[in-house]
C-alpha cells in the first residue's frame, strides 16, 4: 500500500546518502514475475510520486554532486536482471545480451 516515494524514503534514500558518502550501494529486487519489481525499480514519470526507485536514486546522486565542492566524482551504475540462470546488462548496448 506505499508508493514508491515512500519506498524510496524509508529504504532507498539511506542508501544512496552511504552512496554519497564513498560507500558502495545495492538495492535488489526479487520476487516472482508480475510482482512489481519493474515498477519500484523504474515508476512512472506522472504522477511523481509514482516515479521509481531509480530515477530518484539518480536525482539524489546527481544533485550531491552538483553540491559538492573540491571532489571528484565517478557515477557507475548497472541495471542487472537476472532470470532462468541468464543475466543481462539493461542498461547496456545490446540488452539482449548475455553476460557471463
């Protein structure tokens, strides 16, 4: 019964604020097939509390950046979805690739 602004809040959001502080961050998403993994992850852009995990998380990052002064900064991110033992990069050239 939460939206993904409340989920972002009281679980992603801590995250990514370790995420802007040097630390290494993951959020996994598992369940069966017609869960709503894809939605919490990715949302909708109307309305904006619908908008998913990851925009918010790229939103949150960008914006530390953009505040930060004498620091550099490296932004990686991967978008993995693995599924019957085949995992592949969505956010990669080819997404029907598989990795190894």
């Amino acid at each position: 019964e939460h939206n993904t602004e409340q989920i972002y809040n009281e679980i992603a959001y801590p995250l990514v604020e370790g995420v802007t502080e040097g630390y290494n961050g993951t959020i996994f998403a598992y369940g069966q097939t017609g869960s709503g993994k894809s939605f919490t992850m990715q949302g909708v852009v109307d309305p904006p509390t619908q908008k998913g995990i990851i925009p918010r998380a790229l939103e949150h990052i960008f914006e530390s950046v953009q505040c930060a002064e004498n620091a550099k900064f490296l932004v990686r991110a991967s978008y993995l979805e693995i599924y019957n033992e085949d995992i592949r990069d969505l956010l990669g050239a080819d997404t029907k690739q598989k990795l190894e």
